[in-house]
C-alpha cells in the first residue's frame, strides 16, 4: 500500500492511449516500437528499438512519465510505475535532471516532520554522545588549528553573548571534572608558588614571582588562610 513516500504532487499521471505496433520517441532510447503494456499501479506502454527483436523491452519514457521523473521524488515513480529507484536515476540522467526535484523536497520534509523523522532525530542525538565516536572526532581534530574563517565565525558567534547562570554552573562542574582551569581565571597556582605565597613577605613573595601582582598574591593568601600582613607592613 502506498504511504506518504509515494505521493505524487504534481498529478494526475493516467496512461496514454497508444496502439500496439505504434513508433514514439522514447527520451531514453530514441524511437521505439509499442509492444505491450506494464501491468504496475499506473499501467504504461513497452516499447521495444526500432529494427531490434528479442525481449529487450522496457517502459517508453515519454509524455506524463517523463514530466513525474522531472518533478516526483524517486520513490513514488518506482512505486507507481513498478520499477526500481536506480532505474528512476538512470531516467534522470537521460532527462538531465539532478538528484533533487519538488517532490524529492516535500517528500524530506514531511518524513523529517512526522515519526520517521522524530526516530532518525533520536538516533542522531544518541550517536552525537557516544563517547568513542566523540574520542574518534577529537583524536581526528587534535593538534590542527581551526581554518582563519572558522575562528572568526566563531568570534562574532560569541562576541556580547552573556551566559546565564545555569551556564556558567555548567562551565564550572565541567571544568572541575576534567581538572582543567577556566580561561578567565587566569594561569593556575602552582604548589611551589602557593609555598612561596605562605612562607615569604608579601613583597618578597611579589619579587619571587615576577608573572604575579600585589593583588594577586594577597587574593591567593586569602584563599590559602595566610594572614594578610599588610598593617605590618606599612609600620616598617
């Protein structure tokens, strides 16, 4: 039975009137011989090469059949003609038309809209998160810069963009997950400078680690418990 994969949309296709012995012009095979008719869900006229015998005859591309191949999808000429969907391609090529028609355009969006579509959807979204399809893909990727236009896409994609909340609560787990530091807060410590952060002056410790500022260092003693010592300070 037929379903939405084989409607016709640019209908009705109805069966010429013809008479055995008859010549036409076949698109596909120049001038043919009618010789019988296919028995398919729209009956239509065999066709044999002029001045040829034996059985190799097939149906005659002309008339409604070659209009339905230049704008039906492939499935529904297969299935309303009885042929296979190669032989629909074999009839495009000859009519010089690409694999892409009206009907092959409606006939993706409505599978893509109903449950075929929602299953396909699912499928993909479970193979996106496979995880060695993605170690695969970053394995591939690794070590090779982006192309110039990749990176600029991706700027003016992101430039002004502010995260929401749950966002960044999603960065921030991820990143503790992996042991990674997030950009924005800089080069992490290391456990040598957190010994010179609690044993030294502020101010010896800011010559020790030259990459580092005042502010950062007492932001790190504040973090590491060390007092601040600043009142100290300014006394000497």
């Amino acid at each position: 039975m037929p379903d939405d994969r084989h409607l016709l949309l640019h209908g009705p296709y109805k069966t010429p009137r013809f008479r055995y012995g008859s010549v036409v012009m076949c698109e596909l095979r120049g001038e043919v011989v009618l010789v019988g008719l296919r028995e398919s869900p729209i009956p239509w006229p065999l066709g044999r090469r002029v001045g040829t015998r034996g059985s190799s005859r097939g149906l005659v591309l002309y008339g409604a059949l070659a209009r339905a191949v230049r704008q039906e999808a492939s499935l529904a000429v297969a299935y309303w003609w009885g042929v296979t969907a190669q032989t629909v391609t074999v009839w495009r090529k000859a009519l010089g038309v690409g694999p892409t028609t009206s009907g092959t355009s409606v006939l993706r969006a409505r599978v893509m809209l109903g449950e075929q579509g929602q299953r396909m959807r699912e499928k993909c979204h479970a193979k996106a998160r496979d995880r060695e399809r993605c170690e695969k893909i970053a394995a591939a990727k690794r070590g090779k810069p982006r192309p110039a236009h990749v990176r600029e896409a991706i700027r003016r994609a992101h430039t002004g963009r502010v995260h929401t909340e749950e966002e960044r609560r999603k960065r921030s787990e991820a990143h503790k997950r992996r042991g990674t530091w997030r950009p924005a807060a800089g080069r992490p410590w290391t456990a040598a400078e957190d010994e010179v952060v609690r044993t030294m002056r502020l101010c010896e410790a800011v010559k020790m680690l030259r990459d580092r500022t005042a502010e950062s260092v007492r932001s790190r003693r504040r973090t590491l418990g060390v007092p601040d010592g600043r009142r100290k300070e300014n006394r000497q």
